[in-house]
C-alpha cells in the first residue's frame, strides 16, 4: 500500500534543517516543503500533524514552531483555521509541546489578554 502524499510531504519538511538564530534566512526549501504539505493535506491548518511528527521524532519542537510560523503565511486564509488549533492548545494547556509551539507562534493566542 502506498503511503499518502501528505506523509511523503511531512517527511520533506521534517527533513529541511532550520537554523535556531531569529536573525537567520530560512532556505527557500523550507517554503516549497511547507507550501507542498499544505497542498497534499488539503487544508491550512496543518497544526496537529507537524505535533505528530514532533511527538514522533521526525521534528523537533523549535522546528515545529518554525513549520507552523511559515504555514501561516503560505496557506490561503493567513492562518485563521491553524489559529483555532492553536487556541485550543493554550486552553487546554494539557500538552507541554502543543502548548509550547502555540505560544511561540507569531500571533497573540486568544482574542483578549483575560
């Protein structure tokens, strides 16, 4: 049985090195891997399945903060549908690496500071 292309895109982005320093250029493969998983997903919001490859190994958390921080502004609806998920892990707060990733994002989390 084949694996699903959006598997096979997961692999290419969890495979891109990103550099740790704010100040550092992301490698154009970053875009193009991001941009390709979200095609084969089928949707923006590609929030839970980067946790799982974190969970699973084949990320870590900073390179999953970073996915999830280019998926914004790759997608078509500048985040909207991922920032829900990402809501919903501060509100949670029941997840120490879904909670990281969603406050490291680059959007307030929540619509009010209460």
């Amino acid at each position: 049985m084949e694996e699903p292309s959006w598997k096979r895109a997961l692999e290419r982005l969890c495979a891109v090195q990103v550099s740790q320093e704010d100040d550092a250029d992301f490698p154009d493969e970053l875009f193009d891997a991001v941009d390709d998983l979200i095609d084969c997903w089928g949707a923006d919001d590609v929030a839970e399945i980067v946790a799982e490859a974190v969970y699973a190994g084949r990320a870590t958390v900073e390179q999953g903060i970073v996915f999830l921080n280019v998926a914004v502004w790759s997608g078509t609806d500048n985040g909207a549908s991922m920032k829900h998920t990402l809501d919903a892990w501060v509100r949670e707060a029941q997840d120490l690496v879904r909670l990281k990733m969603a406050l490291h994002h680059e959007c307030y989390p929540l619509p009010t500071r209460a």
